[in-house]
C-alpha cells in the first residue's frame, strides 16, 4: 500500500533531527559502512521479483515469524498522556531487532520499545533519532514486554530483573551511520537497499516527516524506480497491516542504522 | 622425511579436494626452496615461511587463517628450542605442515555433498544455517537467500522439525551470533564457527548431514536427509 498524504498525520512521530556535533559520524560503534559491498541496481529488479515470488522479503517473514501468523506491529499511541508518545526512534529499533530475530527464526517475543525510550529520556515525552535507541539497546538490550510494559513510561519497571532479560535482546553487530549528515544521499539509498536485499532490516530516520520507521523490503514502485516497504509504529490498524510503501525522495533515509546480528536464542 | 597421509586420506577418502591437497603435502619435502643446504641455512626462516605461505594459502586456503597462524606459530616455537635449524628444517616444516593439516582435518568440513559419517543426535528434525552477514559482501547468494527465507522451506520446516517450547527447530544464525542463552544443541552444533561458511547442518536423529550450503537444493538437501530418499 502506498503512503499517502492522509496518511500520514494518523499517529504520533518523534525523530528529532541527529545532533552531529555532539554525536558526529562514527560515535556509534559498529562496522564502517563503507564496507558494505553494494549490490548494483542492474540486479535490484530481478532480485526484487524472485523475493516476491519466493516470498522470502521481511514483510513475508514477519507475517509468519509469531508462530506462524504475523508479528504485530508496535503502537506508540495509545495509552497515557493522549496517546501522543514521540518515540517512533526506539519503536523503529525495537522492530528491526525483532525482524532479525525473526529472520534466524529465534522465538517470536514482543520487546518494550518504551523501555528503551523512556529509560534514555528519564520518562519525558521527547523526541530523539534511530542512532540513538540502537546505541542504547546495544549495551543495555531491550527488554520483554513482560517485564517492561508498552505504553508505560515509569522508570520503577527498570529492575535488575529487567535489564537482565533486556540483554538477551542486544545486538552485537550492526551498521551503523549509513547516512552521511550533508551528502552522498544517493550512496546511503543504495546501502539501505543493498541490506535490505540480504533481509536485513534497516532503521530509517525521515526528517521531512519527523518520523523513525523500520525499512524491510526494497520496492520497485515502477519500472526502474524503487522505494521501500516500512513497517510503521501506529499498530496493525494503519496502512496495509502496519506496513505502506514510500517512493521517491521520501524514501532516501536522513539517517540510518542497521542490526544485524543479535543474541542467539 | 617421509609423511604418513595415509590415515588422514582415509578419513576424507570420498573428498577429491582432500587428497588433492595431502598429496602437495606430500611431495613438498622435494620442494627446492626447502632443501637444507648451509648456504640455505642463514635465510632459512624468511624462506621457510614464504614457502608455509605460499603453500598453506594455495593448498589449505579454504580451512581460513588459522590454519596458516597454526603453522607459523608451530614453527616459530620449534626455532626457537632448536637452534641449528638448518639441520631439521625439513624435518620442521614437514612436522608444521602435517601438524597444520591434522588439526585442519579435524576442524574443517568436507567439501564433498556426502554427509558426515556420525550421525548428530537430535530428537526430531533439526536444521541450522551458518552464516555470515556483516563481512562487506553478500556471502549467500541470491539464490540460497531466496530458498533460506522463503516460504516454501518455511513451510517444509515449520510442518517436519521437532520443537523446542513451540518454535520449530531450525535456526539461521550469523557465525557470530552469541549462544549463551541458546538451547545446548545449538551451542554444540556452533562449534562449527571455525568452519567454512555457509555451513548447513542438518540432522533427524538418524540421518545428518554437516556440510556446505548447496547454492540451490537446500530443501532436496534436507529432505534426502529427514527422508533417506
């Protein structure tokens, strides 16, 4: 399903822009993506149409990645404070490691995005950037919604207990700052999509729409011309199953990072 | 010095890669970089090991580089405690080398498409993929990426493997992955990580297979297996 315009104000957002001074290129640790070996548009087309014939794309696998029905979708609306949560940035996190999961065929576990973000912001309701919850659930984890309820942002459900179960979520390799602040725009399409033909999920912060989301699938929205597949984190109830497809300049990523590999379990 | 092969071509006896390699290993005494002369003696070490390399990397090249380190640091060791090295520079090299080649043959898997000889216990089917994601290249094909996250195996997979606390057994980890909080059979079957990847791992408790990822038929592969056919 196409994003459209209507579409998009149905929820809360949150990505407030990366602050490059204090967290410039390269903070993060993870592999340089500059390593990352492209795979050539000439390829993407056919790529595209033998995942789609296999149904082996990440959308496919998150439909039967919880014990064969889909995984459902994040919400970060709902609940307290009017259901305006501007925590799409670890939401988006969250969702890719659970693809990854998903994609080992590891257990389905439905993981607290609000653990995360309302750890890193002391249970304010702020804004912050996809780099940002990556770097935090790499050292900390992130946890169980068992133990850690969504919606809730009190910092009492952070016990031992707690960040013990979260480590078992933690990804311990990753890409990271796939987005150049200013430039090579084009190069970071091109390593999103690059991933996300190998099944790796990618976090895709979207300043034109002050929203983080989870990118899994390239698209060729029409011939020669390709976009990506999100999953976004207003619940199932939106777009197609909590999934929609941007295209064009909409899809070149402001900033991205990538898991890749996580805890086995 | 005359190397004893025999047992190890035994054991890879249906692996034409393997004996192809232990028969260089062979005939590398005869090499003439490595004859001890005392002329030779005085250069022996930079000579000996451009020769380990030179051979390791063109002969057991796909066991990685530990297998190389292995050689290097056995002979380095051996120089050390034996000073007139150009009197047992053969004799060292031939003994670094098998020694190479004998723990390589313990570690790495056979690159032919029979399965290994002892069956891997399990109580039902089981399947594990070894991968590797974050090298810079794509390491599965398209193609084994494709059959891997398909539907199709899915299917296959979620219907036929045992299954621990609801999850069908089989796993597609990167050769990295953490296995701490894992089951104990994927921990042991992750001991593979030395291993070339992709590796596949198949096993119904009867029949197994350890081995290389086949770049299309990775659900013939596992069916021969769980099937016998």
């Amino acid at each position: 399903m196409r994003i459209t315009d209507d579409m998009l104000g149905y929820g809360a957002t949150g990505l407030i822009p990366r602050d490059y001074a204090s967290f410039p290129q390269g903070c993060y640790a993870s592999a340089p993506p500059a390593q990352i070996k492209l795979i050539p548009r000439t390829e993407w087309s056919e790529r595209i149409k033998d995942m789609e014939a296999t149904k082996s794309r990440l959308s496919d696998i998150r439909l039967r990645g919880n014990y064969g029905k889909a995984i459902p979708s994040l919400d970060q609306n709902s609940g307290r404070n009017d259901g305006k949560w501007g925590y799409c940035w670890a939401h988006s996190t969250t969702h890719a490691i659970m693809l990854v999961r998903a994609a080992a065929n590891m257990p389905y576990v439905p993981l607290s995005a609000f653990a995360v973000a309302a750890t890193i912001k002391n249970g304010r309701n702020e804004g912050g950037w996809g780099a940002q919850s990556l770097d935090f659930i790499t050292e900390r984890g992130v946890p169980d919604q068992r133990f850690w309820p969504q919606n809730n942002v009190n910092l009492a459900n952070g016990t031992a207990e707690c960040w013990a179960n979260a480590a078992l979520y933690k990804p311990v390799e990753a890409w990271a700052d796939l987005a150049s602040p200013q430039d090579v725009r084009d190069l970071t399409f091109d390593q999103m999509a690059t991933l996300l033909l190998q099944r790796i999920p990618v976090v895709v912060d979207l300043y034109w729409w002050s929203h983080s989301v989870c990118a899994m699938d390239l698209v060729e929205t029409s011939p020669g011309q390709f976009g990506i597949r999100i999953l976004n984190s207003w619940s199932d109830s939106w777009g197609d199953q909590g999934t929609g497809v941007l295209a064009g300049s909409k899809a070149i990523p402001d900033g991205a990072v990538a898991p890749t590999v996580v805890v086995a379990a | 010095m005359a190397l004893n092969l025999e047992p190890i071509k035994q054991r890879h006896q249906r692996e034409a890669e393997w004996l192809a390699i232990l028969d260089e290993c062979a005939n590398l005494e005869s090499h003439p970089a490595l004859q001890p002369t005392d002329k030779f003696a005085g250069k022996v070490r930079p000579i000996a090991l451009a020769a380990i390399r030179s051979h390791a990397e063109a002969q057991l090249g796909q066991t990685g580089p530990g297998v190389l380190a292995g050689l290097l640091g056995r002979l380095s060791g051996v120089k050390a405690a034996v000073p007139s090295l150009s009197t047992v520079t053969h004799w060292l090299l031939g003994a670094a080398i098998l020694a190479g080649i004998l723990w390589a043959s313990g570690r790495k898997v056979g690159p032919g498409p029979q399965p290994t000889p002892n069956v891997i216990p399990s109580d039902g089917l089981r399947v594990l993929v070894v991968y590797e994601k974050t090298e810079g290249a794509p390491l599965l094909t398209a193609k084994q990426q494709s059959e891997l996250f398909g539907a199709e195996l899915a299917g296959y997979l979620n219907a036929n493997c045992t299954r621990e606390n609801s999850q069908p057994a089989y796993r597609f980890l990167d050769k990295d992955s953490p296995m701490g909080n894992a089951p104990k059979w994927w921990q042991d079957q992750m001991t593979a990580r030395g291993d070339v990847v992709p590796l596949l791992v198949v096993t119904n408790g009867k029949r197994s297979y350890r081995g290389p990822l086949p770049d299309g038929g990775i659900l013939a592969k596992i069916k021969e297996v769980n099937e016998g056919k």
